[in-house]
C-alpha cells in the first residue's frame, strides 16, 4: 500500500505564494481560510544567519491525532495513500481535531463543516499532482510514494538532509524538508 507524502526543498523556495494562491483556486478555499501557507524561520546569530523558507499545510500524519480525537468518525484515513481526509457529511463541526492537530493545519469551513487540505485527492486519483506541486516556478515540492525505494521522493529523502516538523509530537508527518 502507498503512503503518499511531499517533499519540499527549503533551499528552492522563495516565498513567492504561488502554492497558496492555486490552492484556494483549484480548491474553492473559502475567504479568509487557507489549506496552505508560508513559514519563515530564522537560525542562528549574526552574521551566521540561516533563513528557511517553508511551505506547510496538513502534515497527513501517519499517527493523526485528528482523527483519534473525532467523535464521529468524519475524520479518517483513506484506503489510498494513507491521506487523512473529512467526510464533511459526517462532521458536526464540534473542532476536537482543531484542538488536537499541533500544526494548526485545520479550520471550520463556513459551512460548518472541518476543512484542510486533502493532498489534492481528485487530481493525484487522475494521475496529476497537487495543485501546489504543479504550479511551484522553482519545482521545490515533490510528491509521491514514500513506501517505494525507487519513488522520487524516497530518493530524495535518502540523498538529502532532511526534517519534519515537531516530530516529538509523535504524529510522524508525511511532508518532510530538505535543507
Ligand atoms: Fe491531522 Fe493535523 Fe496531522 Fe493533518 S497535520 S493529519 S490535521 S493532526
Ligand atoms: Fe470530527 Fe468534525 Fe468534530 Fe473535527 S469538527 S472532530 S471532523 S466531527
Ligand atoms: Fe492545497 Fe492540494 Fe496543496 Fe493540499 S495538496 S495544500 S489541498 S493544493
């Protein structure tokens, strides 16, 4: 079974947004909400100053507290790729998942329903990559099979010094940073 996960080279990014705006397109993300968005983070002291520019959204976390935490069951795993998704049917907007997500990644749609994002489902089931991935200008964001060796995402994560984010949280992120 895939575990489908991303791969984002901080060193290519430059915080140009485009990700965010073809998010909100390609998904209908209603004013004021965003399923993406862009991290700034500075390390270290002058003058070894270090900036990393980080494109995050949900971490489609193999150990989703979101999901342990839903009462309803509206949000789940999915049988493809293992992406964390909301069946909005199903969801009583009650925000336990909101509380439970450390990355922040979720929000109440305004139609009551928990929205975040979905890995883009309808287009990666079509054979395309994520909206975000698609339109990157510097090609920083790599999608794909983190269980196959031979994936490009997996090579990459072989190759590269990488990290996740807050991995002490015990959620095992399936987006990782290249640094
Ligand atoms: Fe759930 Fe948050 Fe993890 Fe996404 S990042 S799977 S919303 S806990
Ligand atoms: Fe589940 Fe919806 Fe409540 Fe989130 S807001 S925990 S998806 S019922
Ligand atoms: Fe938005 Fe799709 Fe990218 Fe998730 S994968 S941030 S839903 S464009």
């Amino acid at each position: 079974m895939a575990r489908f996960g991303m791969v984002i080279d901080t060193a290519k990014c430059v915080g140009c947004m485009d990700c965010v705006v073809a998010c909100k397109t390609e998904n209908n993300v209603p004013e004021g909400f965003n399923r993406d968005w862009i991290t700034t983070e500075v390390h270290g002291t002058f003058p070894t100053v270090q900036m990393e520019i980080r494109s995050e959204r949900c971490n489609q976390c193999a150990t989703p507290p979101c999901v342990y935490s839903c009462p309803t069951g509206a949000s789940h795993v999915h049988d493809v790729g293992g992406i964390v998704l909301v069946t909005k049917e199903e969801c009583i907007g009650c925000k336990a998942c909101i509380a439970s997500c450390p990355y922040d990644a979720r929000f109440i749609h305004p139609e009551g329903y928990a929205d975040k994002c979905t890995f883009c489902i309808h287009r990666v089931e079509a054979g395309m990559d994520p909206a975000c991935v698609a339109v990157c200008p510097t090609h920083c964001m790599h999608f794909g099979d983190l269980d196959d060796p031979n994936s490009p995402v997996s090579k990459l994560l072989a190759s590269r010094k990488h990290h996740s984010l807050m991995p002490e949280a015990g959620t095992q992120p399936s987006i990782f940073y290249l640094t």
